[in-house]
C-alpha cells in the first residue's frame, strides 16, 4: 500500500480545542444560514410538484428550454439533461402552483409552441402532491434519526457508552455541516441527495470505528500508557489507511462531479463535501471527545493527573 506518511507522531489531542473552532465555525454558519433560509431548500421529491422527461429529436440546450418556460412564468424550473450527449434527454421539474395537477400539460404546450420544427417524445410525467412530499420530508428525517440510534446502539454493545456518543456526535456534526453547505450554496435537498447524507453517515462511521478499534487494540497492548497518549498513538498508526483510503474515494466521487452528468451532479456534491469532512471528524472530534468524556469522569474521581498530559 502506498503510504504517504510511514510514522507520524503528531499530537492530535493538542490540536483538539482548534479543531472544536473549527467545527464550531462551521456548525455555527450552518446553522445561521439554515436559520436565514427558514430550513433546508427542499426539492419537489418534498414539496409537491410536477416532473417530466422529456426526448427531443433535434438537439436543443436546456437554455433554449428554460427560455421558452420562461414566457409562461416557469423561468425557475429546475432543468437537467440527461444520458448521451446526443439524445437530447431533459427532465424538467417544476414545484408546484395553483395550477396544479395541469402544470404539465401547460408545459408540453409551451414547449410546442416554442419549437414548433423540433417534436418531442414525453417519456414520463410525476405528480408529487404535498402530502406526498410532506410523508417523504418525514420519513427521510426518521431515516437518518434512526440510523443514528442504531449506530448508538451498536457502538455501545462493540465498545462503550462513550464511544458510541463520540461517533454519533462526530456524525450529527458530518451531516449538520454538509446541510449546511447546500443551505449557503442554496441548493435543494431531494431524495438522492437525502441517499448521499445516509452514505455519508456509513463512510464516516467506518473511519471513526477504524481508530476507535485500534485504540480498543491499544488498550491492552500499551497498559503502561495514559489514555492520552494511547489515543494519540492510535490515530496516528491508522492516518496512513485514513488518508489513503478518503483520496481514493475523493477521487472517483470527483470524477462523479466532473462527468456523472447533471442527475448525480448534487448527489456527488453533497459525497465530496461529506468525505472531506467525515474524515476530518473522525480524527479531530470523534476520539477527542472519548478522551474528554474519560478526563471528566476521572476529574471528578480525582484522577486527572492520570490522563492529562499536562
């Protein structure tokens, strides 16, 4: 395997109160920005609305489409081409208005008027009522909630208590900041990127359980050490898998991003963005704050000097 860094001995736990301002900034602009926008900009998959997947027969851009939407008061419509570039596949999604379920045939109208020398095939129409939307916002919310409870649980029975509340912090953190750089950004969240949030939640988990295993193995092997210093060890003998493993990943997500086309463009967004930061917690606030657990229950029992390096 290639390794980009054979021996470190970095103190990481040094660095833990600038990584807690690190992520305290982050959280703190998430949070303000999702404040300001009143929540997440959720997608029609939310909200209600109409989507349609249209093929035209002469090559077209989504501007000439958007153009032509525009004259009948559906300037914002969210339009993606799709598939080959020379099928001339676009799915065009509207959020709802008081026209309702008839929003799509005012659409296919529009666009017929418009390009009356370049017919179009409609391979697929979806209506999504509110409720529908509603019941969907719901159950993504559950959704992430409970694999987060499950990931408690789990964690628990593998490790500790404390353990568990590290990683599942370490991942309300992940998610929070990545939410949060699709509220700055103004993007929608749609149920593929709802998916993007869940793999986000597993690859994070997988680094953080990777040290956490590895401080468990110090435990035992390193007794005469304070916690400290075995947590310390511990990351530092798993960053070169840490790092290789997330360039790796960043790197084929990206090449997603470059060229998975516009469908998966916000589902690789929201992947980059969490691996990035999935792989930074996993290191500066998932052990940290096992060790910050361990020091103040020790404190309190008038042990500190026992896990305080200085």
């Amino acid at each position: 395997m290639m390794q980009f860094f054979k021996e470190t001995h970095v103190d990481f736990l040094k660095l833990r109160r600038a990584g807690y301002f690190f992520s305290g900034t982050l959280l703190l602009i998430s949070l303000v920005s999702l404040l300001l926008h009143g929540g997440p900009k959720y997608g029609i998959d939310f909200t209600g609305g109409t989507s349609l997947e249209l093929r035209f027969e002469k090559p077209i851009s989504a501007g000439e489409i958007r153009s032509s939407l525009s004259q009948a008061g559906y300037g914002t419509a969210e339009i993606k081409h799709i598939g080959a570039a020379d099928e001339n596949q676009f799915i065009i999604r509207l959020e709802k208005s008081a026209e309702g379920t008839q929003i799509g045939q005012v659409v296919e109208q529009q666009l017929r008027s418009s390009f009356p020398d370049n017919p179009y095939e409609v391979l697929m129409v979806q209506e999504i009522g509110p409720k529908i939307g509603g019941e969907l916002r719901r159950a993504a919310v559950m959704a992430i909630l409970i694999a987060l409870f499950g990931i408690l649980v789990y964690i628990s029975w593998r490790f500790e208590f404390k353990f568990a509340v590290g990683a599942v912090l370490a991942l309300f953190h992940d998610v929070i900041i990545t939410l949060g750089f699709f509220s700055v950004l103004n993007l929608e969240i749609t149920l593929v990127v709802i998916a993007a949030f869940l793999t986000i939640v597993g690859y994070s988990l997988n680094d953080t359980i990777v040290v956490f295993d590895r401080i468990r193995e110090n435990l035992k092997v390193l007794r005469r050490e304070n916690l400290y210093n075995i947590i310390n060890i511990s990351i530092n003998q798993t960053l070169n898998r840490t790092i290789n493993t997330s360039l790796t990943t960043l790197l084929v997500v990206f090449a997603l991003y470059l060229f998975g086309g516009e469908v998966i463009h916000d589902f690789a967004f929201a992947l980059l963005v969490g691996i990035l930061i999935g792989t930074y917690s996993s290191i500066f606030i998932a052990s940290p704050l096992v060790y910050e657990w361990e020091a103040k229950t020790e404190a309190t029992k008038g042990k500190s000097a026992i896990l305080r390096k200085a």
